[in-house]
C-alpha cells in the first residue's frame, strides 16, 4: 500500500473498484443497486445512519487526536438547508418538515428532525448548519459546515435536472468557505482545521434512482454497468479533489459514503 493510500483509504478503495469495474457481473451490480439506491427503502437509511453514529470507531481516531470542525457534502441525506433560496422545487422547507427539530422549525433538513451529520457524537456542536444559511454567523464556519443540497449526485446531469447545487459548485463554495475561515483564524488555524476536521460526502442514490430509472435521462446512452462506472469514476475525481486538491491539508478523516 502506498503511503497516499495509508492516509487516504478511500482513495485506495476507489481506485481498486475502478480497476476491477470491467470484471464485475451485471446482475451483481443490480443486486447492489436494488439494496441501496432507493429512498423508499428504510434498510440503506439505518445503514447509514449507523455509518455516521459510529464515526469515531470507525476512524480510529487516535486518543490524542480531536477534530474541530465536521464538513459535509453531498445530497438530501445530509442538506441541512442549502436549498431553501435556490431556484428549485426539491425543498422542505415548511411544516410537517422540521415538527421534532428544536422548537418545531422546518429549516429545511430532509427529515422531521436531525439529519446524520448532525448526529456525529464529536462534541463539535450539536447540528451542523448550512453554508447558505442567511443567520451563518463567522463562529460556525470554524467548527465546519454542510454544502449538500438535495437532489444531487455524482453525475452532473442530475444536479442539472433538479436544479439544485451540483457536487462541483459544492466546491467552489467549499474554495469559498476556505478563504472566509482564513479571513476569521489566519492561515495557520486553517491549515489545522482542514487538516483535523472529518469531511463527509454522501451521495448517489439521487443519481440511480431520479437520472436513471424515473426520468430515464441516462438509459439510451449507458446500461446499468456502464452507468455505475461513470458515478464511480465521478466519485473517484470528487475525492481526489478534496483529499489531493490545491492544499494538500485536505482532513486524514475522509468518510466517503458511496451509496451503490
């Protein structure tokens, strides 16, 4: 193993599916497909969920170690409210949404309380806000922030049909974010927190689900490997980006939750 493959494990998980793609059976790519990609279903969601409550466990995070910040992409699984004030109809943001959040606000988190990221027992904070919330105040963007937005994914298309924030802005506001926090803690400070910080990226099932099989956008150009493929090969330049991009402090915690 590499050593970049040591610090970053998704990385190397990422590029050995990518390696092995050409050998894998249609009906096993169905079958991961049928088990996860759907929002109906409650087993993929508990799944998830476990993912997320178990964090710590699952990086090992040595004893000394803390994070300071919790910094999240992807889809409606972790959008705590980025969509609100976009031109789009995926929004939740009115009642019953929100009836057991604090106080009983629709704020518009896909869920009637706390989504996942905000479930992380990291004692950072006890939700994780959105970056485009109007009441952000410069003391949240130290302890880290959700750029999801619901309907999204891997495949640029899908963002496209849903109008809503695609994985790529999503990092040009993440760019974005980096220069505020500088302009709040310093560079030094910065470098720490993005270097300590867990990122989370959550997304795909908007993808197979909505650009696939609903709205049948993808099904004349690729078949169902095929079009797997292209969302791993999407998720493989999305994680590169974050954990080889322009500062190369990018957080050792990476937890890269690819719902196929």
């Amino acid at each position: 193993m590499s050593g970049e493959d040591t610090q970053f494990p998704f990385v190397s998980f990422i590029n050995n599916f990518q390696k092995e793609g050409k050998k894998r059976k249609k009906d096993q790519i169905m079958g991961m497909i049928v088990f996860s990609c759907s929002s109906t279903f409650l087993l993929p969601h508990l799944l998830v969920f476990a993912l997320f409550i178990n964090a710590k466990a699952l990086l090992k995070i040595p004893g000394n170690e803390s994070m300071p910040a919790v910094i999240v992409f992807g889809d409606s699984i972790v959008d705590a409210g980025n969509n609100n004030d976009i031109q789009t109809i995926i929004k939740c943001n009115f009642p019953p949404y929100g009836r057991d959040f604090d106080g009983g606000v629709p704020t518009g988190r896909f869920c009637n309380g706390k989504i996942p990221s905000d479930l992380i027992e990291l004692g950072i904070k006890d939700t994780v806000p959105a970056y485009l919330d109007p009441t952000l105040k410069p003391q949240d963007l130290i302890t880290g922030v959700t750029f999801a937005s619901g309907g999204t994914g891997y495949d640029h298309l899908t963002s496209k049909l849903a109008s809503v924030i695609s994985l790529g802005d999503q990092l040009s506001y993440f760019k974005e974010y980096i220069t505020k926090l500088k302009g709040i803690v310093g560079e030094d400070q910065t470098n720490f927190i993005l270097t300590k910080s867990m990122i989370l990226v959550v997304a795909g099932s908007d993808d197979i689900a909505n650009t696939y099989f609903v709205l049948r956008a993808r099904k004349l150009q690729y078949d169902i490997p095929a079009y797997t493929d292209l969302m791993v090969n999407s998720a493989a330049k999305f994680l590169k980006v974050i954990t080889q991009g322009s500062n190369s402090d990018f957080s050792r915690y990476t937890m890269f939750y690819f719902r196929l």
